[in-house]
C-alpha cells in the first residue's frame, strides 16, 4: 500500500503564482488592519485630545483678550444712565472644539473653558480696571458679544452675551 504522488501538471504550475498573489494580498491586508487598530486604539485619540487642549487655550486666551479690550480706557465710571451700554464687541469663538460644543463663562474675574473632555479646559485671570465691578455671563462658541454697561451705583458692568446685540 504504498501510494506514489500523481504527477504533476502544467496546469498546477499555473496556479503556484496566482496563489503566491493571494498570500502576499492577504499580508498585506492583515498588516494594515494592525497598523489601522494600533493607531485608532491609542495615539490617534491622544493627539486629537493634545491638539483639542492647546485650541481650547488659545480660544480661551482670545475671549480673555477681546473681553479686556472691550472696556474702553476713556469710559467713565460714574457715567449718566443706569445700565447704559458703554461699548460693544463682537468676538468669534471657534463653535466646537475637538468636535463638540463648549461653553466659555465668567466666573468673578477669571474666565473658564468648560468642555466634556476633561483634557480640554481651562480658567485665564482677567486683567481689568478697577472701575469693573463685575464681570457676567457666557458663551457657548461660535459668535459672542462683550457688552460693557454702566452700573447703578457707580462703576461698570462686563456681559458676555451670545450671539449679536
């Protein structure tokens, strides 16, 4: 019983390369299914979140920076009118930051970046006159409005506003 190899053929010569094509396809494919996880699992999310971090300061520091120079030097502290408007300025705030909505609100004399990731975040102190008697309000992205007012009992008001007047 002992049973010899047909031999072979032409036609199974044939075959040898389209099988090599295959084997070197699927490789391949194999390759780019690791590399795609590896990337998408882990340094993929970290440097959106690196790249969301260093956008949400730079946001923060422009709202800081448009909110310190809506309060006009000349303004007068006890200027005639109760709640009169001062000044006005339009800000323009990126309206997501790392895909998602975030919400930019004063809190005494600081301004804070309130996002869901906790990567993307922040507070800025705010540099203001001492005729400022506080500073309110907030916004959520995109277009904002610092509007500077005159208060009841002497000195001014700042608002973040969203939106246009």
């Amino acid at each position: 019983m002992n049973a010899t190899p047909p031999p072979h053929t032409d036609s199974d010569r044939g075959v040898v390369p389209a099988v090599g094509k295959a084997l070197e396809a699927g490789i391949v494919v194999l390759f780019i299914a690791v590399l795609t996880t590896t990337l998408y699992g882990g340094v993929v999310p970290d440097a959106r979140s690196a790249a969301g971090d260093e956008v949400g300061e730079r946001t923060l520091q422009h709202a800081a920076a448009s909110v310190e120079a809506a309060i006009p030097a000349a303004a007068q502290a006890s200027a005639v009118g109760v709640n009169r408007t001062v000044a006005e300025r339009r800000v323009s705030l990126p309206a997501t930051i790392r895909g998602e909505r975030y919400r930019v609100t004063a809190n005494g004399t600081s301004l804070v970046l309130v996002h869901d990731r906790e990567r993307v975040g922040g507070r800025t102190p705010l540099v203001l006159p001492d005729t400022v008697r506080s500073v309110r309000g907030n916004w959520t992205g995109g277009d904002g409005l610092v509007r500077v007012t005159t208060h009841p009992d002497g000195g001014l008001v700042v608002e973040l506003a969203e939106g246009s007047a």
